[in-house]
C-alpha cells in the first residue's frame, strides 16, 4: 500500500504544471536539458531496481522466518558469517556507484563545458538579487528580482547553438531552468559554462538555485525563445550599454 501510494503521488506530481516547472519531471526542450532528463531517469531506474530488490528481500525474510511460524522453543541455525555473501553485497553497491558516477560525470562534461562552435554567445551575471544578460552586440538586458513585478524573460532565438558563460558579482547564484538545461554556479572571479538549443517557441521558468541571501526568492528566470525574424525585430528595440567614456589622459 505504501510503495503504490508513492507510486500515486509522484504521478500526481510529475502531471502538474507549476508555471513550467514540473516539480519532478520536466520537459526538456534544449538538447543539454534532454540529456540530464535521462541521465535522471537513468539513475532512477537502477536505484528503483535496486530499492524493490531489498525491500522483497527484507519482505521475504520476515514472512518466511516470523516467529509465528515456527514452534514453540525453536532458536534458527547460529551462523557466523558467510564470507562469499559478504563480499558480494560489498562489491555489488560498489560496482553501482562506480557506474552512476561514470554515467553522471561523462554526461556533465558534455553539458557544462565551453562550446566551440556557438552561433551566440551570452554572458549570465548573477547579483543580489537579479541577473544581468550581456549579448555580444553589447545588449544588455537587466532583470531585477521582484516577487511582485513582471519577469523580464532572456530571449534566445529558435534553432540557435548559444553559448551560456556564467559570473557573479558579489555571492555565489545558480542559474537553473530545468527544462532548458542544469543547474549552473554562477561564482565571483570564476567563469562557469553551459548552453543551449531550443527549437521551439515559448516561454519555460527557472529560479536561482542557491541560497544568496534575503532576496533569494526574487531571483526569478524565464527564457523565451522566438522565431529568427521575431528576435531581430526584439533585439532591434533594445538599447546596447552604455560605453563609459574615457577622459583623455593629461599631456605631460
């Protein structure tokens, strides 16, 4: 009863739409994110097997030896060990573990590393408490944390290879929209990488994933994605950062 209602909650779950983010399966729309998707499914598939395989040993341990079944006065075998079965519940957790962490780490080089044939190139800058989108033509778009105020989304164009470079200008912040990609740091002094290929249209919502102080909670993200031609006419509207002028050096 209890592994079918867990089984009933998760279902639940996994069909509710919280503003595009599904509390525990998402819908991946990036290829980064696909990959982390079923490296999740993956993992959670083996420890599936390996949770219903100890808990049918331990089911079938206590039915077969209960104390009811057995005569009055009965004391079961004294046995010291057996030294095959030791070594193979050692080894066999070990050789799980080994492949999870094989099967995770090689999956995370491909998400979390520099591209090196981006279409674009954006650089993601976490403050407290919102984040800071820089384009290559110099756009800069800032979103500002607010629990009240309108998200302003990060706006990438469809079937477009981007290159995500993450930095932070105070405290550690983590960029996270778990149907576009994984959760990367964003570190003061330390650039972190990832990226992302959408192919469709839409709108997909993310938050800042680390704890970064009493303004946590506002550091909302949306990414949107629109069509070539949909996205010049955005881009076309928004205003390159101002370039702080350089005074002339003094002539000696």
């Amino acid at each position: 009863m209890a592994l079918a209602g867990i089984a009933a909650l998760l279902f639940v779950l996994s069909a509710c739409d919280l503003g595009g983010v599904h509390p525990i399966f998402p819908d991946p729309v990036s290829a980064n994110g696909k990959n982390i998707y079923d490296t999740y499914v993956g993992i959670s598939l083996m420890a599936i097997v390996v949770f219903v395989g100890v808990e049918a040993a331990l089911l079938w341990v206590v039915i077969r030896y209960r104390r009811s079944a057995q005569p009055v006065g009965y004391v079961p075998p004294q046995v010291h060990g057996h030294t095959g079965l030791e070594i193979a519940w050692t080894i066999a957790p070990l050789v799980i573990v080994l492949a999870i962490a094989a099967y995770s780490f090689a999956e995370l080089q491909k998400d979390f590393q520099p591209i090196s044939n981006p279409q674009m190139t954006v650089i993601i800058s976490g403050h407290q408490f919102g984040w800071d989108y820089q384009y290559e033509n110099g756009v800069v778009v800032h979103q500002e944390g607010s629990l009240a105020a309108p998200v302003v989304p990060f706006v990438v164009p469809t079937h477009t290879l981007v290159k995500l470079q993450f930095r932070a200008t105070d405290v550690i912040h983590s960029w996270w929209v778990p149907a576009v990609s994984g959760k990367t740091d964003a570190v003061p002094g330390y650039d972190n990488f990832s990226w992302l290929k959408i192919d469709q249209t839409g709108q997909w919502r993310g938050e800042c994933a680390e704890l970064c102080g009493a303004g946590h909670a506002s550091m909302q993200i949306i990414v949107q994605a629109m069509d070539q031609p949909e996205f010049e006419a955005w881009m076309a509207k928004q205003k390159p950062a101002a370039s702080p002028s350089v005074s002339p050096s003094p002539s000696k």
